[in-house]
C-alpha cells in the first residue's frame, strides 16, 4: 500500500499499490478530490498541488493542469481597536503611518501579499510582522502585540464567534460562502480589491496530452460530487472548477499581478 500524508496534520490515508502513480498534496480535501477520480491504472504521472505564494512562481512554470478551488481571506483586528470597518482602519493608517503592524505567516504566502495589496491600494502604511506559522499570528493579535492580519476566513471563524479578533470584510469581490453576513473589502471602503487562496491541480509540462484530457475531465466531474463538495466546502473552499487553458491563462495573470506587488512592497518596514 502507498502511504499519502496530506497538510500539517501528516494523515496517513492507504491508496491501492501502483508504483507508476504519485500524488502530493498539501491539503486533505485535495486529497479527496483525488481519491474520487476513478482512474484506471495508465502512463507514469505525478499530480501535485500548486497554491498562490511567492515562493510558488518556480512549481507554475514547470507544471500544469487544473484551478479546483479558490478560499476566502478575511481581514480582522484585534477586539480593542477603535475600527470597526475597513473605511476606519485605512483612515486610522493614515492619521498613524506605520503605527500599526500587521501580522501574516511566511514570506510571500497569501495572506502577506492580500495585505500588501490592500497597503498598496489604500494608500497607507502598516508594519509587518511575519510568523513561521498562522497559529502565533492569532496569539498575537489576539494578546494585541499586532493589530491586523489577513487570514483565510474559515481558519478565524472560531475566534470571531468567540468574540476574540475582530472580522472586518472578507477580500473576495462576492462574499465568502462561510461567512455571507461579513462585507467584502470592496464593498466596505476599497474599491476594486478583490484577492483569495487559490488551489490549483498540476501535472508535469510534458505529460501527454490525452493523459490530461482526461484528469481534467475526471476532476471537473468529481467536483460536482456532493461528497466533494460538502468536504470541500466546510472547510472554506469555494469549489471552481477549469480548463488547463484556463489555467495556464490564469496562473500566467496572478505571476504577473503578484510581480507587481511584490517589486513595490516596501521591505523595510517587514520585521
């Protein structure tokens, strides 16, 4: 049997013996889709998932096959700051440049960039403070040694309705699934922001054609799969579905837009 580990959480999951197959995800409801597929036994391929990040740009230029997924990121304070809007908090940095600090997980993830964006639209700035990991972000913004952090929405979710952080607006242009009463960032003080976790199915540049016909077909069928479906949705993924085409285009656009961002961050203000 082939052990899989899938996330932080290394779940060992048994998958029936072919040693020409070899999947590698970074998520379990990737996993999931997966293991719906029905696939028979053919040519040597890896499948790999592929995210939004900085340090992803390498992976998107090597592989390719499908966009399943996108996640909301929601934008929260700590309870004790006086905002209670985006349109506060961007008039806020504005009367106290770089009196706040932000706080997101790892260099170049997509939480630090969603909040460089925002920086970057809203004309303000901000101090950042970057964490090996999301679950110190939230300790500290909730011990108020931060005040703002970016997070996909269904991961603070808890600490909202705990009364704990603060939620603001959720970044997306349409309200996130898991949190439809929340605003989107564009809706509640800036205009045009519209960024989210993506999650993309890849396969190696160079796998035959035929070969991806048909993963692309048997993943647009499994995520109309309830099963699929309600796993994927519970944990704050918005089900998407594409062609490789699309994706091609749509990765070459985020590289671009991200590029953007990132040569005008202003890095000496990170921590």
């Amino acid at each position: 049997m082939v052990e899989a580990f899938f996330g932080l959480q290394q779940e060992p999951f048994s998958i029936a013996p072919d040693p020409r197959f070899l999947f590698m995800s970074a998520k379990h409801s990737e996993a999931l889709v997966l293991l719906n597929l029905g696939l028979t036994r053919g040519a040597s391929f890896v499948l790999l998932t592929g995210e939004i990040g900085a340090g992803k740009t390498t992976v998107w230029r090597r592989f390719l096959e499908q966009l399943p997924s996108n996640v909301d990121v929601a934008s929260v304070v700590n309870p004790k700051l006086d905002v209670n809007s985006v349109s506060d908090l961007i008039a806020l940095a504005k009367r106290k440049p770089d009196a706040l600090s932000y706080g997101a997980s790892g260099v170049g993830s997509g939480p630090h960039l969603a909040t460089e964006l925002f920086k970057q639209m809203a004309g303000i700035k901000m101090t950042g403070v970057l964490y090996p990991g999301s679950a110190q972000t939230t300790t500290d913004l909730i011990a108020g040694r931060i005040q703002v952090m970016f997070a996909p929405a269904s991961s603070v979710l808890g600490f909202i309705k705990a009364g704990t952080v603060k939620p603001l607006a959720t970044s997306q242009a349409k309200r996130a699934s898991v949190a439809p009463d929340l605003p989107t960032v564009a809706e509640s003080g800036l205009p045009g922001f519209d960024t989210g976790l993506w999650f993309g199915m890849l396969a190696p540049a160079g796998t035959p054609a035929p070969v991806i016909k048909r993963l692309s077909k048997a993943i647009n069928d499994s995520l109309k799969d309830p099963g699929v479906l309600n796993a994927l949705k519970t944990q704050g993924f918005d089900p998407l579905g594409s062609s490789p085409d699309d994706f091609a285009r749509y990765i070459k656009s985020e590289t671009e837009r991200w590029a953007r961002v990132i040569h005008s961050m202003d890095t000496s203000q990170a921590k």
